[in-house]
C-alpha cells in the first residue's frame, strides 16, 4: 500500500501512447488501459516496500524514483531514474504461482510525481490476452533457467560434496593406518614383555630388585608424558650421547635402544640415575625391561594421537553438515570455519592460513549448513586463485552495531576490474571450461543476502582479494516483532 499522499485522477489515452510501453498500441487497447488503470500523484517519500503483497503496476508519467533493496538492516538505493515509461511493482504479476508475488524492491518518490497505475489481475488480464506467444516465451525463458539454475546448482553442490568427502576418506586414513600400525607393533612388545617377564620369573633377580625395577618403569612411564619437543638435529645428538653411554657399559645393539629412550625423553643423566640403583650385572636387564615399557607407552600415546585425531575429524564432518541439528540455530560461526577449514585441509595443503578472530562476536541465528556452504565456495575459490601457495587469510568482527562480518581474503592474482561487477551473476565463470559452473558466488550469494538478509561483496587488487560477508547479529523476524 502506498504510504505518500496520492490523489486519483482518469488517464488520457494521448498521454499514453507518448511512453514507449504503450506505443504501439491502438486506440481500444488503450481506451481498455484508461478504463481499468488511472493516474495517481504522490508527494516525496515511499511509495510501496519490498515484501509487500505485489498489488499494482506503477509506471512513471513524471518525477523522480528511486529503487532499492533491503541489505541487512539497510536499504540499499539499485536505480534512481527520471525517464518516463519507467515501471515497477507488480511487473511479474503475469507469472502468477510462479513466483512470490511481492514487490522485490522498495519505490521511492524523490521529487512529487505521477505515475500510470494498474492492478496486477488487470495487467495480468493484459499480458494473457494481448500477448500470449511472448508470455509463453517469457513464462519459458524464466522456468527454464529457473531449472537449469536448480539442476546445475545440485550438480554444484554434489561436485563439491565429492570433493570434501575424498579429502576427509584422505584425512581419516592417515590416522586410520597409523593406528593399525601401532597396534601391530604393540602386539610384538607386549609378546617380549612376557617372554622377558617369564625370564625374571625364572628367579635372576631377587624381591629387592625387582621392587626397584618397577620404581624405574613408573618414574618413566612418568617422563614419557613430560618428554619435550625435539628438532632432528637435537635428537640426533642426543641418540648418539645415549648410543655411547650404552656401548661404554656394554649393551648390545646400543643404536636401537637409543632412539626409543630420546622420544621418551630420557637422557644420560637419567641413565646415570639408573645405574646407581641397579648392580652391574642387572644393568642390560633393566634397560631393556624398560626399553619395552617406554616402547608400548609411546605406542599407545600413538593410538590415542591417532583415535582423537579421527574423532576430531569425524566431529568436524559432523559440525560442518549440521548432523543430528536445527536447520535454523543460534551458532558460533567461528566453530563453522573451523569445520570448514578442517574439510579443506587436503586442499589447503602447503597454503599459509591466517586466522583473525575476534572471539568477543556473540552467537548468531544462521542455517549453519548452508552457510558453511557459503565458506567452502569462498574458501575453494582463494584456493584456486593462489595454486597452491600463499596465504589465507580468514578475520572475523563486527561491522557496525548489528552485523557480524567474516572476511575471507587470499594473495592470488585478484580480479580483473572489468569482471569484478559480473562474478555473482549466474553461469559466469573465469575457469576453464568443465571446471567451473559458475553458480558458486551465485549460491553464496542467495543463501547470504536472500536467505541471512545479509550481504556479500568482493574487494580486489592483485596480491589481495577478499570475500566479505556480513551477517545480521540478530534474527530478522525478531527484529520484525
């Protein structure tokens, strides 16, 4: 409904046939467009809101207008115009079930104007009867690249599906098979546990020694879990100390021994220790005792390593799908690019990721699968762009007091200037052909502005390209209430 003053007034066929609309048009259809349209004038200020029922067809006889549409909690001025025979409102009323028959942008009075008005069932009364082979051809050309946007759209999101999938089937074998290979080797040592076990059974040492050997393997036991990080360089000096420390007292096969007792962080001076709680003669015993304790406690650190690590994976599949969840939840949207990187990391590779979270941002109401969907398509594409190498750069903050923006940028090539206007717009890609379908940055773009009332722009200088996505802090209807 109009919200500016307006008056009424009967139309003139002569006025009429000077819009390039009504032109070609004899004088019965336009005495019909007098009967069931009129002139109206408004003041300054809005004529009709986007989301309004789509009630009439406003066409422009004099005065200024201006279109916009609602971004976040802004709107955003699309066309400002003066030339007569503009239109707008009810323009798609002809499509009828076809598509949501609201106004899809706000009009705006600038100046005092009038316009030419009809009622959408009068203009759709219109394009049927006076047009019907250019409304099937419309009504074909709409429906057909709605499906072709819909098939191809699946096609998009189960191309990227396999390739997330392949990437975690990656991801989860590593951990997978190193786990079973622990496991194996576990089962060796334990084996030659019990055959050492059944030796000191045999009566070699006594009670006395035996109460201090099981003193040592639990004071290592202990080391092992403080064992520091070593570089190659600092292991290898330290494997040759305890190599020599071994051969100086006599134990075989001092370079196998070596190794094991450095990853467990033990050193000379712990030997040292050793050596003057044992006899001599006991000494290659305990050491080797000990050598299969700390074996079977850093192999069981490595399946528990490996057993998270599928565990977390397996949780990040679950956080990036929303499994088991609300398709409308209140989230934390740095848990969802999380998620999302840990999907990519096969992609990501040897790429420099750059994280910048401001974890002061609140949770906010999203479709968490969706927008996750949003981030992979944002992500993949720097990914791309940079081949390989680079850095990637992910900054979350806010942007004003209502929204929430997360920027995904890379150090690629950037964007041509002259193809920057054309990367949202449907089947428009800069891949090679069979790469690309071009919906991408379209999708990305109708689940943040249609679906998040958010919005989405791109910045671009070679060395810099950044994605920015701005999200509402609050749930619209909310706002609405």
């Amino acid at each position: 409904m109009a919200e500016t003053g307006e008056q009424r007034v009967l139309c003139d066929i002569d006025e009429l046939r000077t819009l390039f609309l009504f032109e070609a048009l004899s004088d019965e259809q336009l005495r019909w467009l007098c009967a069931r349209g009129y002139v109206e004038t408004h003041d300054p200020g809005y004529v009709v809101r986007e989301g309004e029922p789509a009630q009439c067809l406003y066409v422009l006889l004099d005065g200024t207008i201006a279109l916009s549409r609602r971004v976040g909690d802004e709107d955003v001025e699309t066309t400002r115009t003066s030339a007569r025979g503009a239109y707008a409102g009810a323009w798609a009323a002809f499509l009828e079930d076809g598509v949501p028959q609201t106004y899809n942008a706000s009009v705006r009075a600038i100046t005092p104007v009038r316009f030419f008005t009809l009622s959408a069932h009068d203009f759709t009364e219109l394009m049927r009867r006076w047009f019907p082979m250019a409304l099937h051809l419309l009504e074909g050309v709409f429906y057909g690249t709605r499906n072709t946007q819909r098939v191809v759209g699946d096609r998009e999101r189960l191309l990227a599906l396999g390739s997330l999938s392949a990437g975690l089937t990656h991801e989860l074998n590593n951990p997978a098979a190193a786990a079973v290979r622990a496991t194996s080797s576990l089962r060796e040592r334990v084996a030659g546990m019990r055959h050492k076990l059944a030796l000191i059974a045999g009566g070699a040492w006594d009670r006395s020694q035996l109460e201090t050997l099981i003193g040592l393997q639990e004071r290592a036991v202990e080391q092992v879990a403080k064992a520091p990080e070593l570089s190659p360089l600092e292991a290898s000096d330290r494997e040759d100390e305890l190599t020599d420390w071994f051969e100086d007292h006599g134990i075989r096969a001092a370079y196998d021994l070596a190794p094991v007792y450095v990853q467990a962080g033990l050193d000379v001076a712990w030997l040292d220790q050793v050596l003057g709680l044992v006899d001599e003669e006991m000494l290659e015993g305990a050491v080797r005792w000990l050598n299969y304790t700390l074996e079977t406690e850093l192999l069981m650190n490595e399946i528990e390593d490996s057993t998270t690590r599928i565990s977390t994976l397996v949780s990040a599949a679950k956080q990036y799908s929303q499994m088991d969840r609300a398709p409308h939840q209140v989230l934390d949207v740095h848990e969802l690019l999380d998620s999302t990187l840990v999907m990519l990391s096969r992609k990501i590779g040897d790429v420099h990721v750059v994280k910048e979270y401001d974890r002061t941002l609140p949770d906010i109401p999203v479709y968490g699968a969706e927008l996750n969907q949003v981030w992979t398509n944002l992500i993949d594409n720097a990914l791309q762009a940079m081949d390989g190498e680079g850095t990637l750069m992910i900054r979350t903050g806010r942007s004003g007091e209502d929204m929430l923006q997360v920027e995904i940028g890379d150090t690629g090539p950037g964007i041509p200037d002259d193809l920057v206007s054309r990367i949202f717009e449907p089947f428009f890609t800069t891949k090679p052909v069979g790469q690309g379908t071009g919906l991408g940055l379209d999708i990305s773009w109708r689940i943040v502005v249609n679906k998040h009332r958010g919005d989405l722009s791109v910045q671009s200088v070679p060395g810099d390209t950044r994605f920015i996505v701005r999200l509402p802090l609050r749930d619209h209807e909310e706002d609405a209430s």
